[in-house]
C-alpha cells in the first residue's frame, strides 16, 4: 500500500534575501515567511475539504519549520509530530554565510564544493550522504506509521533535495543540479510503496495559490 507524502520548504527566513546558509542555525521568518505559512494552511484546509485528508503532520526540530506548520495544523486540527531527523543540513563554518562570501576566503574549498557538493562539502559540516540517508529513513518511518495516508512533512531546502535523490535513485552529486530550489512552502508530492522501498515523484514545487 502506498503512502503519500507532501514536502513543503519552511516559510522565508531572515536570512533569504542574501541566499545565506541558514543550516541547524535557529532563524525566524520574515513577514512574508509568515504569510507563506498561511497560505500553507489555507491549502491544506483545502485539501481536506475537496476530500483529499491530510491524516498528519511532522515537522522538523528547527523552530523555522515548527512555526511554518502551525496554521496547517491549526486547519487541521492536527497537533504535528516533531522528527530531529528531519532537520537541515549543518552547513559547518558556511552558517550564516553566502556562498560567494566562503569563496572570497577559500576559493579552491568553494570551487571543490561547485563542482561535487558530496563529495567536498563544506569544512566541518555534515557529510551530505549521512543527511540524505538519516532524512530517507526518516521519511519511510512516517510512511510505515500512516500507511496508505497522506501526510504534510514540513522541512528544509537541501535535506528535502538530496532525499529526493536518495529515494529515487538519482546520484547525490546532481542534488544541486536536478533540484535547483525548493520554494518556500510549495508543495512536492512524492509516492512511498512497499515500506519505502519504491518511490515515484508526482509533483515538484506546487505553490499554495489562494
């Protein structure tokens, strides 16, 4: 039996406009995140009342992705369930910073990450292969509890990407190439058959339009 996942990205943060890193760092939503955040939950109302139910809600443990949920959970009357597994890459010493910042210091680190994000990521940060199997198993634990439901996972941007990957089979070097972005609190469908062990994408980056 197949389970139905719906990824969102965390509303925009403070940080968005400069496209820094914001990783495990705590950063609050602008204004417009918040609006993003209802407009996530406009949408899941939605859902259920076209007759499609969202049987439950997981976030992540980063405060973004906790505060993003709350108006589809409050549509919902859902309370969500918290997975740490589910939270952002640790980006190491890029925290805080842009990409283009990094490279003024360290252009060689910067040029290595460019070219294969996997297999040269950033200093002190986690390996992307461990994110990836840590947010796939994360996923198919959620899927294995709702079997045969559909279920609102909120997250982040380059954990949500390279799961993806992991899941259907695609190289976790391409993560950045494949999946350029996750919009803020667009909507990704993906399909979990036989305990997560087949995946099928059905939708990519679906904005919550009011």
């Amino acid at each position: 039996m197949s389970t139905t996942l719906l990824l969102a990205r965390h509303g925009q943060t403070l940080w968005h406009a400069e496209n820094r890193y914001a990783g495990v760092s705590d950063v609050g939503l602008t204004d417009e995140g918040r609006a993003q955040a209802v407009r996530l939950g406009w949408w899941a109302g939605r859902q259920a009342a076209a007759g499609a139910p969202i049987d439950a809600v997981w976030t992540s443990t980063v405060p973004r992705a906790i505060v993003t949920a709350e108006p589809a959970c409050r549509a919902l009357d859902l309370v969500p369930t918290r997975e740490h597994d589910l939270r952002e890459c640790d980006f190491g010493v890029v925290e805080g910073r842009t990409l283009a910042e990094f490279e003024a210091v360290d252009p060689t680190a910067a040029a290595a990450f460019r070219a294969d994000p996997v297999v040269n990521p950033f200093p002190a940060a986690e390996d992307p292969r461990a994110a990836a199997t840590r947010g796939a198993d994360a996923l198919r634990r959620i899927a294995a509890a709702h079997e045969g439901g559909r279920v609102l996972v909120v997250a982040h941007n380059t954990l949500l990407r390279l799961v993806l990957c992991e899941l259907l089979s695609i190289p976790l070097a391409d993560y950045r190439r494949v999946f350029p972005r996750l919009r803020n609190t667009a909507v990704t469908e993906l399909r979990l058959d036989d305990n997560g062990k087949g995946a099928a994408l059905l939708s990519l980056n679906v904005p919550c339009e009011r």
